[in-house]
C-alpha cells in the first residue's frame, strides 16, 4: 500500500510539474498582443509570470495551511475575508509617501492578520462549522472591499477604472526585482508551512490527537496565522483580491489522493502557479487587444466548485 502511495505521489507532481511548466511557457509567449516583441517580452511578460507564479503558489499554500489548521476545508484567504482586509490595507498603504511597493504590503499584512485574530477571537472553535466561516466570511470580505473602494474613490477619482481593476484581481505594473522579490518571499513561506507538516497532519485529522502528542494548538495556530497573513498580504499588494485558488488546489489535491502536508504543500504550490499562469493567459487573450481581471476568470472557475464543496459540507 505504502509503494501504491508513493507511486501516485510521483505521478501527481509529474503531471504537476508539466502543467507548471506548460503554464509558464503560454504566459510567456502569449498576450494581449500578437508576435513577439522583446521589449514587451522582457518588461512585462517575464515579470508578470514570475509574478503570477508566486501569487498562484502563494495563494494555494495559505488555503492548504489555513484548511488544516482550523480543520475546515471551505476556508481560504479569500472566503473568509482576510484578501479583502489586506486590499484595504494595501490601498490605505500605497497613499504613503513611501515606497508604494513596500508601504502597500506592509499595510496590507497588519490588516490581513488584524482580520485573522479578529476571525479567530469571535468565531473560535465555530471555525469548523462551514455555515458560520461562510457568514463571518462574507460580512467580513464585503465591508473591506466597500471600505477599499471608498478610500480609492475618494483619493483618486481620475484612476478610479484602473483602481478597481486591481481590486477584482489583477497584475499591476511590476520591475522584475519586484516579482522576483515576491517570489522569493513565496518560497520562503512555502518552505517555512512545510516544515510544520506534522502537526498540520495531526490537525486536520483530529485535534484531539494533536494535543495527546503535546501540541500546542493555540501557539501552533499563531504562527500559522502570520504566516497565512504574510503570503495572502503579498499576492494581494501585487495582484489584488483573487478568489478561490487556495480553495481549488488543495482540494483537488486532496481529492486526487494526496493526503500528507509533507507532499500536499509543494504539490499546492506547483498547481496554484499553473493555475493562475494559465488563468492570467485566459484573460489576456479572450477580450484581446483588451485584457479581463484574472480574478474575474478565477471567479467563473471558483464559484461553482465553492458551491459543490459547501453542499457537500452541509450534508
């Protein structure tokens, strides 16, 4: 049985690892514009992948690890409401006078983890209640994203269209140092959630058998809670509010048979890049020369999985 896994682990980041890499190549050679330009190629495709890759990754790894650690597989970044408090933040943070990249995910972060502990104080062990993550996630989402839209509204009137384009989830203007720097912090928390597999492990199983191990699940749940706050304040700062990735991947994982954080959180990183890479391709080309919201394709994608996951749930 053991062999059996292990065979179908290797299977499934093989294929992984081709969707990655077929998903980064369509994003580097297709675009709103046709032919090849090496000045578009090399400032703005190549930094807009690397980018959509850290985000698609990032965004999946926060879903795995904040499903595992409340125990409640229609919890997200983005269901329960923490991207739209860090788009609050990262617009209130680009207001600054200074640097907008910087300013925008710093704020972004001390308002996705305000929203986190405030979630986490009020719902307590509710969290695994799927009726109460979706109504606490709703208001929550709802009233950032009206409050983002208000402060955008009423500080720049004149960018208001390119504004609310980023809000529903889309790829600003990014140096490469900037998207390679995003990466990098990507990776960097990817690397630091998959180090704490076990307890991970024991946590979505049952919490129970976590504490008989010695576990603290309070402290435990702190620091997954920065770190979930840390990536989610990132992709945000730079892509906006996109919807559902950290709900489709490691669902579809799981669904798949990968069962063990030790394999489920890189495997979560591999399919998120290739999903919003080949998502990002999607919006660029279908309403070519003009370009949709990424979010706005994730969404189409999103909704109707969220619905068959919460049904089943409620069953």
């Amino acid at each position: 049985m053991r062999e059996k896994e292990k065979r179908l682990e290797f299977n499934i980041f093989a294929a992984l690892v081709l969707l990655f890499i077929g998903g980064a190549l369509l994003s580097l050679n297709v675009g709103a514009t046709e032919g090849f330009d090496e000045q578009i190629f090399w400032l703005l495709r190549v930094p807009r992948t690397i980018c959509a890759i850290a985000v698609g990754g990032g965004l999946a790894v926060a879903g795995t690890l904040i499903q595992a650690s409340l125990g409640n597989p229609l919890a997200d970044p983005y269901t329960i409401g923490i991207a739209s408090a860090a788009a609050l933040g990262a617009v209130l943070g680009s207001l600054l006078k200074s640097h907008q990249f910087l300013g925008a995910g710093v704020s972004a972060f001390i308002f996705s983890l305000a929203a986190l502990v405030f979630l986490g104080f009020w719902l307590r062990k509710s969290f695994r209640h799927s009726t109460e993550v979706l109504l606490a996630g709703v208001i929550v989402g709802f009233f950032f994203t009206s409050l983002a839209t208000l402060v955008m509204a009423l500080a720049d009137p004149a960018a208001w269209t390119s504004t609310f384009t980023w809000l529903m989830g889309a790829f600003g203007p990014l140096s490469l140092s900037e998207a390679s720097a995003t990466l990098a912090l990507m990776c960097i928390a990817t690397v630091i959630g998959w180090l704490h597999w076990k307890p991970l492990d024991l946590l979505s199983v049952d919490e129970l058998s976590a504490e008989s191990v010695g576990l603290n699940i309070g402290a435990f749940r702190r620091r997954v809670f920065i770190l979930v706050a840390l990536m989610t304040a990132v992709c945000v700062s730079v892509a906006g509010v996109i919807g559902f990735v950290g709900l489709i991947v490691p669902h579809t994982l799981r669904r798949l048979g990968l069962r063990r954080h030790f394999t489920l959180i890189p495997a979560s990183f591999l399919g998120g890049a290739a999903l919003i890479a080949c998502s990002d391709v999607a919006a660029r080309v279908v309403a070519r020369p003009s370009e949709l919201p990424v979010g706005v394709v994730m969404a189409l994608m999103g909704a109707p999985f969220f619905l068959m996951i919460a049904r089943k749930q409620e069953r």
